[in-house]
C-alpha cells in the first residue's frame, strides 16, 4: 500500500473524469493533513465511481479498487481505523453536552485529537496489548495514557463522555468496557464508533448490547458519512 497515492494519482491523469479527480483532491488533502497530525474539517465524501459516463473499463475499475482501498491504507499507513473529523467532534460536543471525555482503544488518539479541537478536555488511553500488526499506537496524533480501557474509565469515571473507535473483533474487551461502564455510580454518554456486524467488536457485542436511538446520535451520524463499501458509524450504549 505504499504506492497507494501514487497509483492513484496516476490513473486519475490518464482517466480525466472530473468525478474521480475530485476524490482524488479529497484524498490528497485529506492525507496532506494527516501527514501533519492535522485532521480534516469534516467527513470525507463517499468515494467511488458510479455512473454511466464511468463506465466499467479496466483502467475504471483499477480506479474504484483503489478509492475502496482508502481506508486500509489509512490504517496501514497512519493506524486509524475510523478517520475523525472537527465537524463531528463538534456536533457530539453540543448534542451531548460534553465538556470532558475519555477516549479508550484510543491507538493513535485521533478521535481526542478531533474533541480536544472542539474544546473538550480530553484523556486518551491505551495499553495496545491488542494491537501488533499495524501502526496504531505508534504514530500518535494525541497524548495518549498507557491504561486498559476499564481501568480508565474508572480512574476518570466523572467525565460527560467516553468513545471507543473500531475495538478488535476478538476477545471481549468491549464487553468487559461495557459491563465496568453499568457498575460506574456516574455514568458517561458511552459511544462506540464501528461497522454493525462487521469486522469491529465482538460477535457477543452486536447480539446482547441494547444501543439508544436518539436525535443526538442521528445528528452526529449524519455528519459522519463513511465510504460506501462500508457502514461505519457512531453507536451510543443504553444503559437498561
């Protein structure tokens, strides 16, 4: 995946759609900022080549196979799993009335990075026993305390928020985050950003976690588009 942007790049110049050549900018910017530990004002479009002017040429589906190939090469390249933005943090800082938050699993911290841009006092935490493969953690965009996630909710149990991004798929962490959150006197907004049955949390998280529907969330939700081969998004935990 290093030669990602080049390839990219490249085939936008022999395709001239202006379509493409507009994700393209977007991804250029986007990783422009990253490479500076910036984050960008807001979600990224969907990206992705549909209609019928784009036909389904070879040199055009090289190009969809490489817009589809954006998110695993922002976790590879710089370990986020979910690409944050200003406009959300902002939205989940006036919806929810946040003026701390504890961010756990918070590998590289981008998400606290976004909410300390909202002006949220933010602690990030992280112990990456269960992150080996990929940059996450190595690259941080946020300070970031070496703590597992129930011991960090507990040591900052008085914050209005806590946010887990993308958890592992296996083991049980995210359960373990959830059942320490219900023994909490005071209880955080606790949201968990993720793919609904896909590869984020465990399959016991998606079959027995009851998750609120509210016009917060549908709000911060509708600032959050994500790519279209994926549906990524914020989920926020019922405390029933």
């Amino acid at each position: 995946m290093t030669d990602f942007l080049t390839k990219l790049i490249k085939i936008d110049s022999e395709l001239n759609i202006p379509k493409l050549h507009q994700q393209v900018s977007e991804i250029r910017q986007v990783c422009s900022k990253l490479d500076k530990k910036e984050l960008p004002e807001s979600q990224i479009k969907k990206l992705g080549l549909v209609t019928e002017q784009e036909n389904k040429t070879k040199k055009v589906q090289v190009a969809n196979n490489l817009l589809n190939s954006f998110r695993q090469y922002l976790s590879l390249h710089y370990g986020l799993w979910s690409l944050p933005n200003i406009q959300t943090a902002q939205i989940i800082k006036e919806k929810y009335n946040v003026t701390s938050a504890v961010e756990v699993m918070a590998g590289n911290a981008a998400w606290s990075k976004a909410l300390s841009l909202a002006e949220i006092k933010v602690k990030a935490s992280d112990n990456l026993v269960w992150s080996k493969t990929s940059k996450t953690g190595k690259n941080c965009f946020y300070p970031v305390e070496n703590l597992d996630a129930k011991t960090a909710i507990t040591k900052y149990q008085d914050c209005d928020l806590i946010i887990c991004s993308w958890a592992p798929n296996f083991g049980h962490a995210d359960i373990d985050l959830i059942n320490t959150w219900k023994k909490l006197e005071h209880k955080p907004k606790l949201l968990f950003v993720g793919e609904e049955f896909g590869v984020t949390n465990s399959e016991d998280f998606w079959q027995t976690t009851p998750f609120s529907e509210n016009s917060a969330l549908v709000a911060v939700n509708a600032s959050f588009s994500s790519f279209d081969f994926i549906e990524e998004r914020f989920f926020e935990i019922d405390e029933d």
